[in-house]
C-alpha cells in the first residue's frame, strides 16, 4: 500500500510504527498530540510548514525498502 495526501496520520503510523522516525526528520515532532493523529497528512504538512512532495517520497521509499 502506498501512502498519500489524504491517509490520516493515525492510518500511516498503523502500517509500520519505525515510520515515525521519517516525520520526526521531516520536523511532525507532535505525533503524540491529542488531535494529530486525526489529521490527514496535507494537514499535517501545510500545518508545520513541510513539503509534501518530499515527505510522501521518503514515507513510500521506507516502505518500498522494508516490503522488499
């Protein structure tokens, strides 16, 4: 499965918990928030200022990497 703009945060984390490591480069350093896990990753992006586009690639990279 690959991850887009739309996966709520709470969905992404599900797949593989070591993907945290990922947002937290990115600087999504509130993962343990009450209302972060319910945003969508555009959300979460526009919100803290992060380029999508790049964070996408590294997130379907990591998983591209481990399903191999």
């Amino acid at each position: 499965m690959k991850v887009n703009e739309s996966m709520l945060l709470n969905e992404i984390l599900d797949m593989d918990p070591d993907i945290t490591d990922i947002f937290i480069r990115h600087g999504l350093n509130c993962l343990g928030c009450p209302g972060a896990r319910s945003e969508n990753l555009r959300e979460a992006a526009d919100g803290h200022g992060i380029n999508l586009t790049q964070l996408l690639k590294d997130l379907n990279d990591y998983l591209a990497e481990k399903n191999d």
